[in-house]
C-alpha cells in the first residue's frame, strides 16, 4: 500500500501495458479482452479482468472509439430543459440510449436558432454518432443548409423539416387534440374563441390552428376565433391574454397553447380578477401538475412527453443500426376535459 499523501500528487492513473503486465499476457490480449472479442479463452480474460480491478484501470473510451469510427454518443438540442415538455423528451430520449450503451450531450437553443446552428457544429467536432434535434426555427436556411451536409442521422422532434435534410421525424397529433377540445367548447356554446400559440411558422401551431377551423368547419358555423401567435413563453401568455380581454367583444374561452404560455394567461387573468370556470373558460396544451392541481382544475390536450423522448431516441438508434430511408412516427394527442372548460354565459351561448 502506498504511504503517500493523496493530496500531494495527482493519482496515478494505470495503463494498458501495465494491466497487460500484471496479467502476464501481451497488450494485444488486454485490448481483445476490453473490445470483448469472442477469441479470448475463459482463463485469459479471468486474468485479464483481474487486473484491471486490482489497478483500476479506466480504457480511453474516446480514443477506442475514434478507431472503431464511433463515439458511442448523441447530441440533443432543446429549447429550453426548464421547460417541463423538454425535459420530459430529454429523459425518455436518455432513458433509451442508455440502456443502448451511448451517452446523450445536451445543449439548450434558448429558442435561438443561431445558437442551434452553434451546438449542431459543436457536436459536429465531437463526431457524435447521431443528433436529436427540437429546433428553434423550421425555415431558417443555414440551419436548414447545415443539416443537409451534417453526416450523421437526425431524427427532429415535432418540427417539419424539407425532405433533402433526410431526417427521421416524431410528431404529435396536434391537430386531432386540438380539434377535440374546440368541439367541446362549441358545445358547451362558445363561438369567441382565443387561441393563443408559438409562431405559425412552427408545426405545433400550424396544427393546433387547423384543428380549431376544422371543428367549426364541422359545426357550419361562422368562425369567430381569434388566433394570436408569437413565442413559446409566457411573456406572450400574458401579452396575448391582454390583447384578449381588452377587445370591445372578448372571447368566452382561451386556448393556451403550450404550458409556458399558460402561466402568462393565468397571470393575467389573476390580476383581472377573472375566474377561470366560472368568469372565463379555460383549456392548454400538455398535462403537467400544475393543470390537475389548480382550481379547478384545467382542461388539457395532453400527450405522451416522456414516450416522444422515447421514440425519438429509438427512432435514431434503429437508423444507427440499419441505415434505412428516414421514417416518420405520429403519436396521438387526447383531450382531458376538466371543469374549467365551463359553459358559455347564457347570453352568448346560441
């Protein structure tokens, strides 16, 4: 045992030859050993693995997989981690690719697609094998002309990207959800509808709007509502809340499109006085706590978040595997309604 103060010193951190020495077999034995090659005897690899536990001995992981042509490793870039939804995709997508044997990076775009571009570069340079992508922008054209020369396979979350980039795609029902939910508030009698939502340019929105027109297409009626797209936080929650309720002819309903935009309804309708249920209904998109928890509690467009992680990573393993033509995978949406999806007042209702 060594008497030397560990604190004077880094550790000595062991090698290859040296496990091959105490193992008594040559540097090319230990290699086939750690690679896990199947002309190894019982005896040798017994040696050999005792070795490695009596000096502890850790292989250079990046350095066996740049011979081998693999880093073992994905990049995932997401908006925001803080954003519950995210998070939710990051820890399926995690949960899949560990299991896989690779390591996932992840970096945040803050919803810059400028800072995208950045991070799809940086993994780049660390020669990721594949890349997990919720971009910031669907149509910006360096980000757009960087994936189609990026060199390894892409599988994008709920974004639509053109079919030269060659990426794998999970999507969410929006549209049906969406649909859904408008035909519960047209038949508890709203008309005046405010949808409040990220920008048109993103899939989510496109989709959710057309799922509302398309249920009051249904119904034969006159569309009434009123579409406010801008960003995903809930500054526009609040902004677009506003720009609501001060209209000469308010809608009787609201429609926050995703769960930050909620938080900027809710505030404002706090500080109005409004009482969701009962003043105002209320719907949103994507069930986290605080929707069951609230009072009352909040109607949802919910979808599977974590199981989005979880097919998105799969998706991109199976390409890894077996190099095929890109798929694209749909995952449903459901409405949940709760009680503040509440009737239009009598006056309205027609």
């Amino acid at each position: 045992m060594s008497t030397r103060d560990p604190g004077d010193v880094a550790p000595h951190r062991a090698n290859v030859r040296e496990v091959a020495e105490l193992a008594g077999v040559a540097i090319s034995s230990v290699s086939r050993v750690l690679s896990e090659h199947p002309d190894v005897s019982s005896a040798m690899r017994a040696r050999v693995l005792a070795a490695v536990d009596e000096l502890g001995y850790e292989p250079d992981f990046l350095a066996q997989s740049l011979r081998r042509g693999s880093t073992l490793s994905v990049g995932f870039v997401v908006g925001d981690i803080s954003n519950p939804v995210m998070a939710n995709f990051a820890r399926g997508a995690e949960t899949v690719l560990r299991g896989a044997g690779y390591s996932m990076l992840l970096m945040n775009s803050d919803g810059d697609p400028a800072l995208d571009e950045m991070h799809i570069r940086f993994f780049q340079s660390r020669r990721v094998d594949g890349m997990l992508l919720s971009l910031a922008s669907e149509k910006r054209r360096a980000t757009l002309d960087l994936l189609e020369n990026v060199g390894v396979p892409v599988v994008v979350i709920d974004r639509e990207v053109p079919p030269r980039i060659g990426a794998n795609a999970v999507l969410s029902d929006h549209r049906a959800g969406m649909r859904a939910a408008t035909e519960h508030l047209l038949e508890l009698g709203h008309r005046r509808i405010g949808l409040i939502i990220p920008s048109l340019e993103m899939r989510a929105g496109r989709e959710r709007v057309g799922g509302m027109r398309d249920a009051i297409a249904a119904r034969g009626i006159a569309d009434e509502s009123i579409v406010l797209p801008g960003s995903l936080l809930a500054e526009h929650g609040e902004s677009a809340t506003t720009q609501l309720l001060d209209l000469p002819n308010p809608p009787t309903a609201i429609i926050a499109g995703g769960n930050q935009l909620l938080i900027g309804t809710l505030r404002v309708l706090t500080a109005r006085g409004k009482l969701v249920g009962e003043d105002i209904a209320l719907v949103t998109c994507d069930d986290l706590p605080l929707t069951e928890l609230y009072r009352p509690p909040i109607a949802t467009i919910a979808r599977d978040t974590v199981g989005i992680g979880r097919a998105a990573a799969q998706l991109l393993h199976a390409r890894l595997q077996h190099p095929e033509e890109p798929a694209t995978v749909i995952l449903p949406t459901t409405y949940r309604a709760r009680a503040s999806a509440s009737p239009a007042p009598a006056e309205v209702a027609r």
